[in-house]
C-alpha cells in the first residue's frame, strides 16, 4: 500500500517548513511509521544538528530524517535527506516500505543530498559532510590561502632533489589504512551474506510452517469427510430401517383391517342363503294355509282340484345393505304381498268372516322368510346406514388443532364425509363432533 501522509500532514509540513527555514532555530526533524501501518507522524526535531540526529535513530524502525547543515565550502545551507532501514527491521516490513523512499523524497523536496543507511556508520556527521562537501559543485578553497604564496618574497635557494626519505610510520599508517577500508569491504560483505543467509533461513521455515499447516488442513479436512459420510452411511440404513418397520406395521394393520370386513361378507351371505333357502320352501307349497282354515270353517273339504293353484315365488335376493334404494324396494315388495294375501274373501263368505277371524291368527307360518330378512336387516352396522351419507374409517390416530377440526383414534368411523378439498375433508367423528381432517388418515369404505 502507498504511503499515507494526509493523516497528520499538518504536523509534518509544519515540521518540513520550521527546518526549511533559515532564520528557524530548529534545523532537523525525523518521521516514523505509526505501528505497522503505512501512516507517517513526526517522530521528533530539535536544533542540536546531526550530532543529536544520529542519537535518535532506532535500531528496530524505518525511519526518515531531514536536516539543515552548512556547506564547509561556501557556507551556505544545504539540506540533508537520511533514509534510515535499521538492521532489526523484518525483510518483509523492508519490501512493503521499500517503494515509500520516492513518495518521502517528492515530500521532502529540496534535499541537496540523500543518504540511504542501515548502521550508524553509515550516518556519521564527518562522512556526512563530506559526501555534502563533494556535493556542492565548487572547490572555494583558494579563498583561504595565505596571499604570500603568490607574492614574490625573493630569491630562492637551489633546487634540491625531490627525493625524499621514506619514512616508515607513514608507509605503515598508509598500508593499515587501505587494510582497514579492505577489512571493512569484507566485513560488509560478509553481513551482506549473513543477512541473505539469514532471510533464506527465515524464507525456509516459513515455507515448512505453510506446507505443514496445509498438511495438518488437509488431514482434518479429510477426517472431517470421513466422518460426514459415515454419518450419512448410518443415517440412510436407519432410515431402511424405518421404512421397513412402517412398511410391515402398515401392512399388518391393513390385514387387521380387512380380515373384519372378510369376516362380515361371511356372514352375510349366509344370511342371504338362509334368506333364499326360506322363500323358495315357501314358495313350493300347494295351497295357501288362510284358505285351507277359511274351508274348514264353512265345513268344505279342500281338494286339490278346488285349490286355486299359486305361481311359485321367485327368491328374492337380499337387498344389499349399503343400498338405501334397494333396501326401500324389497320392503314394498314385501308389504304388497301381505296385502295381496290378506285381501278380501269373497261374498258368501263374508258372513262367517267373525267367527274365521279367530281361527285366521293362528297360522302364523309364512312369516318366517319375514323373520328371516329382519333378522338379516338388523345385521347392518348403524355405520352403514344411507342416511349418514359416505363413511370411512380411520387409519391414523389424530389430534384437533382448533374448533374447526375433529379428533379420532385408529379404526374409528367417520361418517357424513364432504370431500371439499383434496386434502381435507369433513364430517361427523364417533362423538358427534363436526369439523374437518386430513384425507390421506382415513380410508373409505
């Protein structure tokens, strides 16, 4: 990220501005970073020049100085820009601030000279004016000589030899000054190696914490998966399982369930079989017993010729209970051949119709097929019944959420079912209430 020099800009240029100035006593001021953000603030200024500088640099930041110092050669001002890297700094700190240097040179504008360091020897106020020295552009020397060097002071002596004796502690200050500066190259180069030694190192491990964390993800990614899938592996047999037992509860209740209706077929027909076994008995007999007891009466012996001979009577079929319509005709049916055996005598015999009354309540025979479908109507289950409309049975027990809906237990029967949506119907439960249910808990029947 850029530089960010707007968040205490008004301190900084003010700072600039006091070293700029001449007549201001203050002649050096040093910026930082706050915390490792990119955001500079002024650090400190003061008018000790570069001796008081020099002390306040830090070891462990980056840090940018700006100084006012005077040219040795001409006397005038000359500005000095220092871009301090101390050697603690982390070399990812140093490549995130390295593109920082132009924006602080095109801010502190002016600098006659710039002196990147890193060690305090780098920062030493006599080789900092030198390098200022060199800078200037002239050599104003010749003004300090002594005018008698160009002045004729008379006659000189002979010219002697130029040869001069070789003095041995000059040739030895001599030759441990170029060892000293050959020492130092080496010394520098050998930091220079320790430093690219050392952030190789640094490079390494972080490269081996990266691939041994990647490693550790991925191992607990992968167990993570494993789990997942046995997880789901269990949840799906348990889910069979669950299927399986509704499955056999289901069809253990719908054989609970139909073996009462096989049951009450069973029993149903036979009655019809009864039923039709009586009226075919009756309708194989020659004479009709009212008349045979009216002839007795009036002291005629019935034949056979003066029997008037009956058609015989087809069985009638029991009407099927579910079927209020049919139900009605066979009653009718049933009612019009009592009165066709009941209607009037003839003439001569309706003088003796008192004392044949008594004899007539005897017989009572022909009223067992009567009996018997009787007997076989009263066998209809009040749920069966026309005038309760369509009925079903409960497969699922259920619970009433308001007032406007019933409850019912498993085999229970609802009856006046209005089917007024596709999934919920209603109609009268075992208690009387009315209201509506899910569709898909009954079953009709």
């Amino acid at each position: 990220m850029a530089v960010n020099l707007s968040k205490n800009g008004t301190a900084l240029t003010a700072a600039f501005k006091e070293v700029v100035d001449e007549k201001s006593s203050t002649n050096w001021a040093l910026f930082t970073y706050e915390g490792n953000s990119n955001d500079i603030r002024l650090a400190e200024k003061g008018d000790g020049g570069l001796e008081e500088l020099v002390e306040e640099l830090n070891s462990g930041k980056i840090m940018y100085a700006f100084c006012r110092v005077q040219d040795p050669n001409s006397g005038l001002p000359k500005y000095v820009l220092i871009n301090w890297t101390g050697e603690g700094v982390k070399d990812a700190r140093k490549g995130q601030c390295a593109h920082h240097v132009s924006s602080m040179a095109t801010f502190l504008r002016g600098a006659h000279v710039t002196i990147n360091a890193r060690a305090e020897d780098d920062v030493e106020p006599e080789v900092i004016m030198e390098k200022v020295a060199k800078a200037s552009g002239a050599n104003y020397s010749f003004h300090k000589e002594a005018p008698s060097r160009f002045q004729d002071s008379g006659p000189q002596g002979p010219v002697g030899s130029v040869y001069q004796k070789t003095n041995a502690m000059s040739e030895i200050k001599r030759t441990n000054k170029d060892n000293f500066w050959a020492q130092t190259e080496k010394d520098e180069e050998k930091r220079r190696k320790e430093e690219r030694a050392k952030a190789d190192d640094e490079r390494q491990h972080l490269e081996k914490e990266r691939k041994d964390r990647e490693a550790k993800e991925a191992g607990q990614r992968e167990k993570r998966d494993k789990e997942k899938a046995s997880q789901i592996d269990e949840q799906k047999k348990y889910q069979q399982k669950q299927d399986s037992t509704t499955k056999e509860q289901e069809k253990q209740r719908y054989e609970e369930e139909n073996q009462p209706a096989q049951t009450k077929g069973i029993k149903r027909g036979e009655s019809v079989e009864k039923a039709n076994e009586a009226a075919s008995l009756i309708s194989q007999r020659a004479s009709n017993p009212r008349e045979m007891f009216k002839q007795r009466e009036r002291g005629i012996t019935p034949s056979d010729s003066d029997v008037p001979s009956v058609p015989p009577v087809s069985p009638q079929p029991e009407p099927d209970v579910d079927d209020g319509q049919s139900r009605c005709e066979y009653e009718e049916h049933e009612e019009q051949q009592e009165e066709q055996e009941e209607a009037p005598l003839p003439q001569e015999q309706v003088e003796e119709e008192a004392p044949a009354a008594v004899i007539q309540e005897a017989p009572k025979e022909p009223a067992q097929p009567e009996v018997v479908e009787e007997n076989n109507i009263e066998e209809v289950t009040p749920d069966e019944t026309p005038d309760k409309g369509a009925c079903a049975r409960a497969l699922y027990d259920y619970q009433a959420a308001d007032d406007t809906e019933i409850s019912f237990d498993p085999d229970d029967i609802l009856t006046g079912i209005e089917m007024i949506d596709e999934g919920w119907w209603r109609g009268y439960s075992p208690n009387g209430h009315f209201g509506m249910f899910p569709a898909n808990y009954v079953e009709m029947m």
